[in-house]
C-alpha cells in the first residue's frame, strides 16, 4: 500500500454503551429511543469523518460500536480494534483502522513507564519540594502501527482520552470536611484534576 495522504480523526463516543446498561452513578443507562438515535448519530459521523484511522474515547461496549459501525459506509473498509472483554463494565479507547494499514496487534498500555517520576526537592532556595503519585492510566492508552507506505516506515498511532477536565469531586474522600472544605470543593477538584491530566500527558 502506498497511501498519498493519510487522514487522521477523533472521535470521543460520549459513554456509547448498549441500552438500560449502568454508566457512572446512572443505574438505568439510555433507553432504548435513545440508544437507537445514538447509534444512527454515530453511523452518521463516521461515515462524515471517513478518515483513514478513526480514534475513540469514551466506548463502554463493543457491540455498540460494531452496531454503530455496520449502519455506517465503513463497515466494508475498516476494522475495529477494541480490547478483549469491552462489555459494558469500563470505559476503554478504541480505533477504527482502515483495513490494510495495521500491522501486527493493538495493546492498550495502563501503567506508567518504568522509571516515570514527578518528583523535585525543589530547583531554588524558595521553591518547596513536589511529589505526585500516579502509577497508571485512568484510561488504557491504545497502541498500535500502521503502514501508509510499504517504502517507509511504520507509524506509531496512540489513542488516548487523559482526565479529566471536569473538577475531582472530592466530598466522597475521608479527609473531606464541609465546613472547611466546602467554599473550595471546586477549586481543589479542578487542581486535583488538573495534575492527574498533566501527569498523564507527561506519562
């Protein structure tokens, strides 16, 4: 294969997972209407994006995507790639890759890399000492290789959904006090939130 132009897309699914199936503190899930306006909604933009690799976040089953996709002018052209047991119980990365393109299998990475440390005693007199401990991926980031070109190298190709942007709700925590805490909850969620998302794009 020898592609002239490579297209490239994401696509975040917004909790795609099949009908009256638990999401978050949601029991019921999406009914059963809005799962099938779902479905043809996603059909629909993958038939517009119709990129060469397509990037999901935010994908809870695999049968919703495979349905979403076999409503879609893709199903024929691409191939999913969506890790072992993607039923419902966990929200995973995902790929739709033109076939022909991929070579050898995806992994989905959840650790850290070996060695990965943020950590400083501080690099002036008046700065303080810093540590964060995070060792792993709040979401598995998919890996996998591509070849556009047979007279050029493989590309690496890496699906990631960092979090998050929302702020932590931290009420839930053992340390947590309303009445000291309270005014701040949103302020510190969203610090809290903002080291998790760096600490997983530095990862």
């Amino acid at each position: 294969m020898r592609l002239r132009r490579l297209t490239i897309a994401t696509f975040n699914l917004y909790n795609l997972n099949e009908p009256d199936m638990p999401m978050y503190r949601d029991r019921e899930g999406w009914s059963l209407d809005e799962y099938a306006r779902k479905i043809a909604y996603t059909a629909q933009v993958l038939d517009g994006l119709d990129a060469d690799v397509i990037g999901f976040q935010e994908l809870w089953h695999a049968a919703s995507l495979d349905r979403a996709l076999g409503e879609s002018r893709l199903r024929d052209t691409h191939e999913p790639l969506v890790p072992p047991g993607t039923a419902g119980a966990r929200i995973v990365c995902a790929a739709l890759v033109r076939k022909g393109l991929r070579v050898g299998d995806p992994e989905w990475i959840t650790d850290f890399p070996d060695g990965f440390r943020l950590q400083s005693d501080g690099d002036d007199p008046q700065t303080p000492a810093i540590s964060v401990s995070i060792p792993t991926f709040s979401r598995p980031v998919l890996r996998f290789r591509i070849q556009p070109r047979d007279d050029r190298d493989d590309v690496f190709i890496y699906v990631c959904h960092l979090k998050s942007k929302a702020p932590t709700a931290i009420y839930r925590e053992d340390w947590y006090e309303k009445d000291v805490y309270g005014k701040h909850a949103k302020g510190l969620g969203a610090a809290i939130s903002t080291i998790r998302r760096t600490a997983e794009a530095a990862a």
